[in-house]
C-alpha cells in the first residue's frame, strides 16, 4: 500500500508540475494579413482621430509633410514595432531553439518592410536605458495561459499612422499574441509619456498560409530634387490638408482631430449635433 500512495503521489507531482514554454501554442510560421476597415497604408493627412495625441503629439503630427517620405534618409526607412503589423505584408516568424535544451530561445517575426527583431523567452533582462534604441525594439515574452505576452521597449520615434502621428523613442508596447486555429491575432498596446494622453490600443488578424514566401526588400536611396537642406515641414497652424479633413469628415472647427475625446462614441454624437452637420443635413433636405 506505501508503494501505491507513493507512485499515486508522484504521478500527481508530475502532473501537477508546469508545463515548459515549448508546450505551449507554436506561433511559428507564414501568416498573410487579414485587412480591416481601420487599417490602412493610406490614411488622408490630418486623420489623427480615434488616435489619443497630447497637444504635443498634435503639434507634432500637424507639423509632419508628406514630402519627408522623397528625402533619401526616409526612404528606405522600415516600419518600427509600433506600427509595422498593420502592414500590408506577409509576416513570418520563426523560432531559434536551444540545441542542448531544445527549449524556444526566442520567435523572430520579419515582415517585406523588415524589422527584424527577436522576441526573447527565456527569462533575460531588458537593457539599461541608454542603451541603443532600434525600430524594432527589444522585446521579452513570457505565457499567460495560450497568450504570449510581450514587452518591447528602446524604440525610434515611429508611426503609429502613417500620415504624422507618431510616439516617441520613450514608448513602451505590450503586445499579445493569440491563436485561434489558422488566425493570429496580434493586439497591440502603446504608452507613449510624451506625445499621448493614454493608452492606444489596436489590433490585426492574420491567417497562415503555408509556404507562403516574404521576398527581400533591397530598397536605394537617391536625390529627387528636394531643395537641399531644407526639413520639410510645416508650422502652427500652415497644414492645410487639416482644413480638408473637416470639410470632408464634418468636423466643425470647435471639435478636435485628434485626441483621447476621439476615440469614444460619445464623440460620433457630438459630430451629430454639431451645427456643421445640422446645417450640413439641412442642405441635403
């Protein structure tokens, strides 16, 4: 009887014992986007709303001129972390496994536009603040149940809209990463001290697509004629396209483009009531 109590003891610690981060969901593989209505390479310049820009973040983003993207230092510019997983591209991601443990070192997700940067699981710490800042980051991992939990921090300053919304190189990104079946669902949670007034939280679908193929990306820079050094940008209140954004959208001059206020539906309410749009609606009539 001592030895049943003892095999029945044991097989309940084995049981019992946690399972190692190999056993868990495998993220690996070739996953091509699964496009949605928010998510756009082209959004119209001055589309900050939903986005919760501080005012600095707003100066920043009204400042921005689409015509940056023609110098050669931005051209061969890659989408950061931030921002680059509502792409358009395929995304793969790999695994690099210990040889000796056989344990999941890290996933290494790469996209056409590539940030290549791997996400660690093993335990490692973050680098000090000054550290080098990257436009993937450095990202740590740990399980929460079949969620991957990431944390990537050491930035660049990056998009978060392609149009001149951006945060800081002082970010912080929490990301998820949850499979259902053949879809990922990447979520993504930005905390930005300097150029947001709270969290932006987005997400993307992907669906595996097996032998799927993420071609190179070899991109050269050249001149196109831009007046040579000048920045180009525009100054308070010169950004002309946010005049049309309003005209387009029905955003009278007295309600924001941008901002924590855009992105509640308490905001689409006021628009409604806005004398802009009764006059608009009235017109129609």
């Amino acid at each position: 009887m001592r030895v049943t109590i003892l095999g029945t003891a044991i097989l309940l610690a084995l049981l019992a014992w946690p399972a190692p981060a190999s056993a868990q969901i495998d993220f690996s593989g070739e996953w091509m986007p699964v496009r949605s209505m928010d998510n756009t390479e082209d959004p119209w310049i001055g589309d900050w709303v939903g986005l919760p820009l501080n005012d600095i973040g707003l100066a920043r983003a009204e400042a921005w001129n689409p015509s940056l993207l023609s110098l050669p230092e931005y051209q061969c510019r890659p989408h950061g972390w931030a921002y680059i997983y509502r792409g358009p591209t395929l995304l793969r991601i790999s695994k690099a496994v210990d040889p000796f443990s056989r344990q999941i070192v890290s996933y290494e997700p790469e996209w056409h536009q590539s940030t290549n940067m791997p996400v660690y699981l093993d335990g490692r710490d973050h680098p000090p603040e000054e550290s080098a800042h990257t436009w993937g980051g450095f990202s740590t991992a740990r399980w929460e149940g079949d969620m991957l939990r990431i944390t990537t921090t050491h930035l660049k300053e990056d998009y978060i809209r392609r149009n001149g919304a951006m945060v800081s190189d002082e970010a912080k990104v929490t990301t998820w990463w949850i499979r259902r079946g053949d879809y990922l669902t990447w979520i993504n949670i930005v905390h930005d001290p300097n150029y947001l007034s709270a969290p932006l939280i987005r997400s993307a679908e992907y669906r595996l697509a097996v032998n799927s193929l993420v071609p190179a990306h070899p991109c050269t820079a050249t001149y196109e004629g831009l007046e040579k050094g000048r920045v180009m940008h525009y100054l308070p209140g010169e950004n002309s396209f946010i005049k049309d954004l309003r005209q387009r959208y029905g955003i009278p001059n007295n309600l924001p483009t941008a901002g924590a206020e855009t992105m509640y539906p308490e905001f689409k309410k006021k628009l409604g009531e806005s004398d802009w749009s009764r006059g608009s609606k009235s017109h129609e009539r």
